[in-house]
C-alpha cells in the first residue's frame, strides 16, 4: 500500500515499472513494480530532472489530499503469467515487471550470503539474465516463480562465489528412479502458491523462522548455526524439525 | 528401494546450497534413485522460494536494470532440449546423474588403486579436509576394521553390504563418525561399488555412535 512518492521508469515501450517509495516505512528505499494504467489516474507525473540524482527515472505524485493507493503488489499467479509471457513470447514488459520484482530480492539474498555490493550487482545481473534466457524452461507445475528463481540464484552464487559446481539430479537421465505413485503430498503441493508457504512461515515463533533464515541465507552448516547462536545443535536440530513440521501441517490444512 | 536416507536437515542444507560439494554429490546421488527425499529436497526448495520473497526489498540501481535489458536481444535463449542421454544399454545405470558426469566413464574403466581387499579410486580433490571416493568392495568380502576422522557418508551404487547387523543396498546411504568401528562385508552375490565421502570437519551429534535413518515422515 502506497500513498506517498513514486517514481518509474521509461523505457522506449512505455513504463516498465514504478519505484514506490514509502518514506513513513522504509525511508527512500523502496521497490519496483508496475501498476496498472487505471491505478495512475489523478497522479501527477514529474518530468525527470525533477527526481533527486533521477536518470531515467520519473517522478509522480497523488493528487493533493489524496487518499489514493497505489497497489503495487504482484501477486503468486501475476508472477506465473509473468514467466509464462517471457517463456512464450521474450515479452520484454512482463520481464521487466518479474525484475523489479525479483531483483531486489536476489540481491539481498547475496549481500545476506557475504557478497559485497558489487558481486551482489554482478549475480543479480546474472541470474536475471539467466531467468531470461532459461525462461522456456519454467514449469510452473513443478515450482512456483519464487522457488524456481530462488534455485537458480543459489546455483549461480555457488558456481561464481564458491566457484564449486552444483551437484544435481538430471531429470532426463535413464538412471533416475522415476516417481512411480505420486503421493498426495506432491499433488498438494503442486497446487500451491508461494503466498500459502509465506503465511504459513509469518505464523511461526520468531526462533523456529530466524534459524530457517539462518540455514538458508547464511551459508552456515547446521553445526555453524549452534555456533553462531552459542545453542546445542540438538536444539536447532529440534527447531528445524519442529519449524518444519509445523509448516507441513499449516499446509496440507490449507491444501 | 532405498531404505536408509540421509537425516532431513542434510538434504535442508542440499537445498539451501550450504553442504559442501562432495557431500552435495552423495545427498544428489540418492535424491537421483530417491522419489522420496526428491519431494523432500523439493519441499525445502519451496521453503527457499518463500523466505526470497520475504527477504525484503532493496534498491537494485538503474544502471543493471540497463545492463541486463541492453543484453536481452542477444542472450540466446535455452530451450529445453535435453542433452544428448546415453540409451539405457549404452548408460552406466549403476552411476546416476550427477556423479556420472562427475566420472565420465563406466566403473570398470576407472583409475582404479587397489588398497587391501578394497579398490578406491579417488576424485574431487580440490577440497580441503574431505575425501571423495568410489570404493569396490569384491563380493563376500570385509574391509578392513576402521574408524573415521569426522563423519563419513557411504552410498552404495551396486551390490550391498552388511555393517554390524544391518544391510544396505543400492541407494542406501551409511553414516559413520568418530566412534563408528566398524567392517563392513560386501553381499556374496556380486561386487559392491560405494561413494564414499569423508568430512574431517564434520561431527554427528547425539547418543548413537553410527547413525542410520530409515525414512520418518516428519
């Protein structure tokens, strides 16, 4: 929800996204995303010299008095439809919508695993541009949009940072020992939207999530996170069993 | 079917992309003949997805906005067209994917180095503290008495063995730490081909000296 300044950019096709800037929230940061036509009306648009150190960058306001939102979240299924427009047709607006989106994000995801500013710029480039280029590959019956970026922004910093390469199955190879009964579990799962995963994790207590943030952006072994948290490793052991199970349950109730 | 799985938390730490590469390598081996810890290993992936995208937003600068987009035209894309896949007769069925792209070459035409009973070939040996090995246990045989420094992961790819009372077959994984004294005897019908990865860093926690993990549905 945003009621404050916003800015977005123009690019040769038209708006590719709006900057929204929340200063009550978050300061000036703010993040990417791109409103429908209808959703700009009454807003006064800024040329761009005006925006402070603006390059492309357009500035526009409510209209005075206001009590206007401008909705700017994307939602699960926007972001399938997303993927699929690049996969099927290289729509270049629907890309950009999915990199304002994600590329926040996926730089975060670095800085958060010890990439300094400009390696995190580098990655987010690269597994952007990965994304683009691996776009006909996405299947939204197999993982979401989010799980689907996430795997590849954790391969790409394993293969540039770590510089090791990522073990992984081969879902073509004649070796693998196919899913002959699907279980109920997998079916659930394949109907499942990220949102239902992300409320499902804001509903656990702070120690069960903060050691799930821990094992998946720290870089940390288990062993690691008992270290770092001075706890036994039984106790994070137990959490991320207990987290998991919690998840596990939240979900096939909402499944 | 493989009845003894690695412990949950090892395949979070696959999908997270925190487990070191030799132990990826074991964890994706199994997960290969594994449907079972596959949804698993899924199940955490999605767990990723979710906490990405409640990470939080940054500002990502225009100027890689404008590289990536400057770059869209010529990035070509990849179509999914499999990679060439050997037939099943051509195939070393025993090696899935990845290791067999880590190998390049059937079992029998590996550098072999025959240590006692047991031959070992060696790979992997850029990483510090930790050994990564195929093992050929001859049939019927027993490797000599041993512990490990740290915790060691076998993984049978053909035949089996059997470790104080307990046998494991093909896709089975054996976890084994400091305590662990053990000998294991390779079944008397055919070799046992292993992957075996040794951590010296890594230490198995909790009252059990070996660990093994029949599969427990969280």
């Amino acid at each position: 929800m945003i009621t404050d300044v916003h800015s977005f950019s123009i690019q040769n096709e038209g708006i590719l996204g709006v900057r929204a800037i929340n200063r009550n929230r978050r300061g000036l940061s703010g993040s990417w995303a791109l409103p429908k036509t209808s959703e700009l009306e009454g807003f006064r648009i800024l040329s761009p010299g005006m925006a402070l150190g603006g390059n492309s960058d357009w500035f526009i306001r409510p209209p005075m008095n206001s009590t206007k939102d401008l909705q700017v979240e994307i939602k699960a299924e926007d972001l399938t439809a997303l993927m699929e427009a690049v996969a099927a047709h290289k729509d270049k607006s629907s890309f950009a919508r999915l990199f304002n989106y994600f590329a926040p994000k996926v730089r975060a995801y670095m800085l958060r695993l010890g990439a300094d500013a400009g390696a995190a710029d580098d990655l987010v480039q690269d597994v952007m541009l990965t994304v683009w280029r691996r776009a006909p590959q996405f299947d939204p019956a197999k993982a979401g949009v989010g799980t689907w970026i996430f795997t590849i922004a954790r391969n790409r910093r394993i293969d540039v940072i770590r510089k090791e390469r990522r073990p992984e199955i081969d879902p073509n190879d004649p070796a693998l020992v196919a899913n002959d009964a699907p279980s109920a579990d997998a079916a659930l799962q394949q109907k499942r939207d990220q949102s239902s995963v992300r409320a499902a994790i804001s509903e656990l207590p702070e120690a069960q999530a903060q050691i799930l943030r821990l094992a998946f952006f720290e870089d940390l072994s288990h062993g690691e996170i008992a270290n770092e948290l001075d706890l036994p490793l039984g106790t994070i052991k137990s959490r991320i069993r207990l987290a998991t199970e919690k998840l596990r349950t939240k979900l096939s109730e909402i499944g | 079917m493989a009845k003894f799985h690695p412990e949950p938390e090892m395949l979070m730490e696959y999908a997270a992309g925190s487990a070191s590469e030799p132990i990826s390598l074991v964890i994706a081996t199994h997960v290969a003949v594994c449907p079972e810890c596959r949804s698993r290993v899924a199940e955490y992936e999605e767990l990723g997805g979710a906490l990405l995208e409640d990470i939080g937003d940054g500002d990502v600068d225009q100027r890689v906005f404008d590289k990536v987009f400057s770059q869209l035209d010529a990035a070509t894309p990849e179509i999914c067209e499999p990679a060439a896949q050997p037939t099943e007769e051509e195939a070393d069925l025993r090696i899935p994917n990845p290791l067999r792209s880590y190998l390049g070459r059937p079992l029998e035409d590996l550098a072999w180095k025959k240590k006692g009973p047991v031959e070992e070939f060696e790979f992997l040996t850029d990483c510090p503290g930790v050994t990564t090995r195929l093992l050929k246990i001859k049939s019927g045989k027993a490797m000599p008495r041993h512990t490990h420094e740290g915790m060691e992961l076998t993984l049978v790819l053909a035949g089996g063995f059997t470790d104080q009372g307990l046998h494991f077959g093909r896709g089975d994984i054996e976890v084994a730490d400091t305590q662990t004294d053990h000998a294991p005897v390779a079944d008397e019908r055919e070799d046992c081909y292993c992957l075996a990865v040794n951590d010296k860093r890594l230490r198995l926690t909790g009252p059990l000296s070996r660990f093994v993990n029949p599969f427990i549905r969280l």
